[in-house]
C-alpha cells in the first residue's frame, strides 16, 4: 500500500477551488435589478424597491449608482431572493 504525500500546491489548488465554489454560491443567492430613469423617478423607485422589500428581511440596498447625462441615474438594486 503506497502513501500519497500532499505536495503544498495540490493543497492550495484544493483550498482554491473551494474558495471559488463558496464566493460563486453565494454570489448567486442575491437578485439584482438595474434601473434607469429620471431622477425623481429613480428615487420614488428606489423607496418602492425598499417598501417591497425592506432591508431587514432582503437586505436589499443600493449596490452601485452613476448620474448620467440629462439628470439620468442609472442604479443598481441588491436584495437576497426571499426572506427568511
């Protein structure tokens, strides 16, 4: 019976591929939406976006925003699939 002895780069492939698995599962329990709009319009969606699913139960929250020309914000709504 032979011993297989575990070279230092077989374990950091294992621990890597394990990190990956775990940041890909969670990366993909959150729903993101992508708006557009004016921006009045962007903040009364945003508030709609929190009434509908409020930040205690989804942990919705803006992920990202950018003004755009004409007064546009483009804006990116986060929040977990459903709450628990």
């Amino acid at each position: 019976m032979a011993i297989q002895t575990k070279k230092p780069v077989d374990v950091a492939e294992r621990a890597a591929q394990r990190r990956e698995r775990r940041a890909a599962a969670a990366e993909s329990a959150w729903r993101r939406e992508t708006f557009r709009l004016p921006r009045d319009e962007a903040r009364a969606k945003a508030r709609e976006f929190f009434e509908r699913f409020p930040k205690a139960a989804y942990m919705t929250e803006i992920e990202s925003w950018r003004e755009l020309a004409d007064d546009e914000i483009e804006f990116v709504m986060r929040r977990l699939p459903t709450a628990d």
